[in-house]
C-alpha cells in the first residue's frame, strides 16, 4: 500500500468507529507467543542517494544472466522473441486493461482473446479453446478435474515420466476432490512409459489418462497406446504438450485427444526467472465446452448486424454459476495469452516450423558433441526434442557454478527428482554453434 498521512485524532477516530480503542487489539486473535516485542534489526535511515549507492552495489553482486548462455529447459525456453512484441503489449490499452465484463467498452481486448483462442484451436487441432490458464501445470489439474467431472469417475492416470513440478500440482488439487491417482511406470531404457504399465490399471474407474508430449526428459511418447486404453475403457485421453513441438509433429486432435493443455512461455514470453506465463486448455465443442474451465470469447452481431466479441461462456464461481462452477480459476493471463497471439502470427507457419526444426537439429548436435566425451552417455533410447538427459559421474550442481563463472547456465541436475548423476540440458534456435562448440569445449575441461 501506499503511505497514507493520518493525524492521531483521525487514527483513533477510525479506531473506535471499529469499536476498539489501540491498533494491537486488532490482533488479538494472533497467539501472544507469535508476536514481536521488540524493534526490527534494521539499520539507520539514508539518504535518497545514499541508498541508491546501497542498491547499486548491491545488484552488482549478482549474475548478469541476460548474457549468460543458457542451455536450461525443463518447463522454461530461452527462445527468441521478436522485439514488435514488447512494443504492441506495452501499449495502454492493453497493458492496463481490466477484466473484460462489460463488451462495449473492451471489444479490443476481447477480439485479442478471440485471436489468441482461434491460434491455439489451429495449434492443437481442436475445437474450442479457453481464454487461457495461469500456467500449464494448473491447467493439467484443472483438465484432469474437468475430466472426472465429465465421466463421473474418480481416478486419474498420469505417467511417471511427468515433469515431477506437474505432478506436484496436480495431486494438490485432486487430493482434496477426493480423486484417486494412479502412476504409469516409466520404462528405465527409453525413458517413457513402459508398454506394460497400462496391465493392472482400474480402467473402468479411470476419468481420464495423461500423456505429456514430450515428456520431462524431452522424449517422445507412443501417443497411440494411451489412446487405445482411453477408447476402450472410456475414460478420456488428456495431452499436456510443449506448444513448439507442435510446428514439426502431428497435433492433438489427428492424434485422438480430447483435452489439450500446455504451457506457453515459450511463445513470446520471457522465462522471467519462472514467470509469468500461460497456460492453454482445449478441447472439443460439442461434448466437453461447457465443462471447460474459465472463460471463453465468442464473435457474434449486435442488433444493427455489426460484429462484436463477447464472454460467451464463463464456468468461474464469482459471479455467474456460483456452487455449480466447474473450476475456481478467476481469471486469465490475457497479456501473456496476446504476447503468444502476436508471436504466432509475427512467425507464421514456416517461420514457426523452423524454430521447433533449429531446437530440434541443435539439441541432436549438442548431444551428440557432448557423447563425445569420456565418461558421458545418454541414458535413454527414446527420440527426443530439445531437450535430452546425459548421465556421468560427477556433481553436476558444481559443474553448473563452474560454468556461470564462465558465462553459461548449464543444465538441470536431476538428482533433485530420484535420478542421480543425470542432467537435463535444452537446446532453442537461439543458442548459435560457436555457443554450443564453446559449451562442449568447456565442459570437458570441467569435468575431465
């Protein structure tokens, strides 16, 4: 909050208009034990200047990270952003715009959702998308919700080779929906799912299985046998995928799916030290719309025939279904969602094709630089995209700080998620190849 100036009669004139007579007994519902009775250990006040110089060398302290090269992945990009995007998003009309509640006065807004919904229906191949989620991991949970919801089950199948962080977030929100989660064993040799994993599951009780594509290791999944079990028990086909994958395989919907989420950071957002960024959600219009969660703009005619947008559905608690809402998501992350609309059509289709095919090719050239050297292997078969896991014998969080030194953010250890002596690295078409020959050439000085 702001500083507000107030007299002492005005403080205790708003005291007693709350029936109290000191600020402290508005905290008496605070255990005495949890209260601080002394000053605060803070030094004394400075001048303007002065603490300006305190900042100023304080922030110099810290990595430059803007011209390190990253080759860090795991759910965040380091892809190139055309810089149009920061100027069009900057602009006040939208970069200030409220919740658009009323039509008349937000068509600009609204036409950038109906945009933004249009782009990702043609990304994914389906029918009907949302105005967007807050992140790709809610919008997992909020897909597996809307599942059990719409077959009346109550158990959810994820892979074990799930990004572990999605996991996590989506056993929050079911744990407390009193929804069971079943776990697909991951196959150690090729680092997806196990084909026999799918013997022994509850399908008649299955609402729906989960299939990320790629999955956490950057490897690619057999798509087509978690369909055939979604098909034959009922249940329904949920695809998490990495919306850049899209520009070189083949989309959700030819696939079978019928709720499609992701992350889209890597559409023109930047990685921001983890945020913000968006989540998308489709799904088909016909048998599931009305269940989606959040909002969704539509195009229609005023009286006199002129085209307008509008909120066509809204599934939120506020202020229209209450306790018959389907989700609690309030809201949407319009700028982002018009930084992902402005990056699609800025590359287009070709333009878009060649970043996933440079991630692709680089990614495949790092790794196979990198197996180059002694004591390095790949532990999974799998094909991958982009990313990819390289297993030695060494203490990768110290790689990493050896490497920052040098200007290099290097991959992700693993260890942190049960798999020891492995580390993820991520591979965009911004990285160059002197940068990645640079990379190589240090690493194997580090850890030789």
């Amino acid at each position: 909050m702001r500083y507000l100036p107030l007299t002492p009669g005005e403080r205790q004139e708003m005291l007693q208009s709350v029936g109290i007579e000191k600020i402290d007994d508005l905290f008496t519902s605070i255990p005495e034990q949890m209260r601080l009775r002394t000053d605060l250990n803070l030094p004394e006040p400075l001048a303007e200047a002065e603490l300006l110089r305190y900042f100023s060398d304080l922030a110099s302290k810290n990595n430059d990270l803007k011209s390190s090269v990253s080759f860090l992945g795991a759910g965040s990009y380091d892809h190139l952003i055309p810089s149009a995007i920061k100027h069009l998003v900057g602009r006040g009309e939208f970069l200030t715009a409220y919740t658009p509640y009323q039509p008349e006065i937000t068509q600009g807004v609204l036409q950038s959702i109906f945009e933004f919904q249009t782009l990702i229906c043609e990304l994914t191949g389906m029918e009907a998308s949302n105005a967007s989620m807050y992140d790709g991991a809610s919008a997992l949970a909020e897909a597996a919700l809307m599942a059990c919801a719409a077959t009346r089950r109550e158990l959810v199948v994820l892979p074990e080779s799930l990004h572990p962080e999605w996991k996590d977030v989506v056993r929050l929100y079911l744990e407390s929906q009193d929804v069971s989660i079943t776990y697909l064993a991951m196959d150690e040799a090729t680092g997806t799912v196990d084909p026999k994993a799918f013997e022994g599951i509850s399908w008649s009780e299955a609402a729906c299985v989960v299939v990320q594509q790629p999955n956490f290791f950057g490897l690619l999944e057999n798509v087509a046998q978690f369909k055939q079990v979604a098909e034959d028990s009922g249940a329904l086909l949920v695809m998490a995928v990495d919306p850049i994958s899209l520009s070189l395989l083949k989309s959700p919907g030819e696939l079978g799916a019928d709720i499609v989420v992701g992350d889209g950071q890597s559409l023109g957002s930047s990685m921001g030290f983890g945020g913000p960024s968006l989540g998308f959600f489709a799904t088909h219009s016909t048998k599931l719309i009305r269940r989606m969660p959040g909002r969704v703009v539509g195009e229609t005619v005023d009286e006199d025939g002129t085209p307008g947008f509008v909120l066509t559905l809204q599934t939120r608690e506020q202020h229209i279904r209450r306790e018959k809402a389907t989700s609690n998501i309030c809201s949407n992350q319009a700028l982002n969602a018009l930084m992902a609309a402005i990056y699609l059509s800025i590359m287009g289709k070709e333009g878009f094709k060649d970043v996933g095919y440079q991630s692709l090719q680089k990614a495949n050239y790092l790794k196979q630089r990198l197996l180059e050297i002694d004591g390095l292997s790949a532990p999974f078969s799998a094909p991958s995209f982009r990313e990819f896991v390289i297993e030695a014998e060494v203490d990768w969080e110290e790689v990493n700080m050896r490497l920052a030194e040098h200007g290099f953010v290097g991959g992700l250890p693993l260890e942190r998620f049960g798999h020891p002596g492995k580390v993820l690295f991520s591979v965009t078409e911004a990285r160059t190849k002197d940068e990645i020959d640079s990379f190589v050439n240090l690493l194997r000085g580090l850890i030789s």
